[in-house]
C-alpha cells in the first residue's frame, strides 16, 4: 500500500557515501514536505530529516536531506556500520487525507 | 524526558477487538497531535491515523485499510492516546507505535505487538 517508491537496497563501503531516492506524486512529495525515518533493527524508528532538509537536534550532519519536483533524496556521508539500518521516507497526501510512507530502503555498510 | 509507552497488545482472534494505549509524559500532550502506525514482521510502515489537538476540533483522519474499523481518541487529562481496533483480521498483525506530530514524527514509543490469530 505504499505510495511512495524507494529502491530496496542500496550498499557502500564504510567511509563512502549513499543515497536514497523517494518518489511520489503532486498530492505528497509534490506539494508537501517530506520526512526520513531510520529504522535500527528491532527498534522503533527515528525521525532524521524533515520538512525536507531539517535535521533534528543530535542528528549528524552526515545525513543530508533535499527534495526537486516529486522526488525526495537522503544522503549519507561517511558512512558507519552503524548507519546499518531501514530507511523510510514519508509525506502527507492531500488527495487521501492521509500520512502516507516509502516502501523502504535497507542500507547496508 | 519525552516518552511514550504504548501497551494492550496481545493475540486476539479473527473477528474480535483490542484497545491500545499510547502513554505520553515529558512534554505538553494536550498540544500535540498523535499518530499511529504500524508495522507487520519484516515489512514496511503503515500509517494508521491521527487525532489532532482541541484546537483542531480533536480531529481523525485513518488509512484506508483501517477505516470504519478503528477509532482513534484521547483523553488529555490522562496524556493518553488510544486506537480501538475492532473486526480484526489477520492482515491487522503487526507492531504498532504511537507517534508524537510537531515537525513530523518526532518521538515514538517502543511499540506493541498485535496477533491476530
């Protein structure tokens, strides 16, 4: 039921640099904002960007957020074994009145 | 510190209902609007609902696959959330977190799991 489209995988070497793609539609990454979330294995998920490219408060600034047209980007510098994780990207949908996420995107390091 | 403890997960059986709670502390509730999502065992989120804040009007909105079926409330006195789920079925199983919305989803509880069976 996902409406938002992200590649399922994407890997890279410690050190190096990814990057996530979402796309959507004119109803939600078109016209509103999008967030990213990390998802830890077994853990509840983390808010890392949002309104398209604010970090929160104790987010490095390895991780990056931009948005053109109805695609949404995450960057990831430097990357850690941490950084090994699930990341979702999410925006509201005028059309459906709805909140609604990517399909995922599982990073490996 | 700012928390929520979501609770009241459990097996239930095809058909039945089940009354989760969303238990917020550290921050101001009643100013807040709550989401919950969920999310079924090796797969991705699902956004269920929101309840919106007094201001506005205490509002809900749900996904798709849930509505007329789950209600989302609240009682701000208990800085409590709650998402009555009733007619479950199977498709329903999942771990479900609640959510605080300022910027977007800022803060989430541990989540709960929900077996239907």
């Amino acid at each position: 039921q996902s409406v938002l489209t992200q590649p399922p995988s994407v890997s890279a070497a410690p050190g190096q640099k990814v990057t996530i793609s979402c796309s959507g539609s004119s109803s939600n990454t078109g016209n509103n904002y999008v967030s990213w979330y990390q998802q830890l294995p077994g853990t509840a998920p983390k808010l890392l960007i949002y309104d398209n490219n604010k970090r929160p408060s104790g987010i490095p600034d390895r991780f990056s957020g931009s948005k053109s047209g109805r695609s949404a980007t995450l960057g990831i510098t430097g990357l850690q074994t941490g950084d090994e994780a699930d990341y979702s990207c999410g925006a509201w949908d005028s059309s459906l009145s709805a909140f609604v996420f990517g399909t995922g995107t599982k990073v490996t390091v | 510190e700012v928390q929520l403890v979501e609770s009241g997960g459990g097996l239930v059986q095809p058909g039945g209902s089940l009354k989760l709670s969303c238990a917020a502390s550290g921050f101001t509730f009643s100013g807040s609007s709550m989401h919950w999502v969920r999310q079924p065992s090796g797969k991705g989120l699902e956004w269920v609902g929101r309840i919106r804040r007094k201001g506005n009007n205490y509002a809900t909105e749900y996904g798709a696959s849930v509505k007329g079926r789950f209600i989302i409330s609240r009682d701000d006195s208990k800085n409590t959330a709650y998402l009555q789920m009733n007619s479950l079925n199977i498709d329903d199983t999942a771990v479900y977190f609640c959510t605080r919305d300022t910027e977007a989803f800022d803060i989430w509880g541990q989540g709960t799991m929900v077996i239907v069976s």
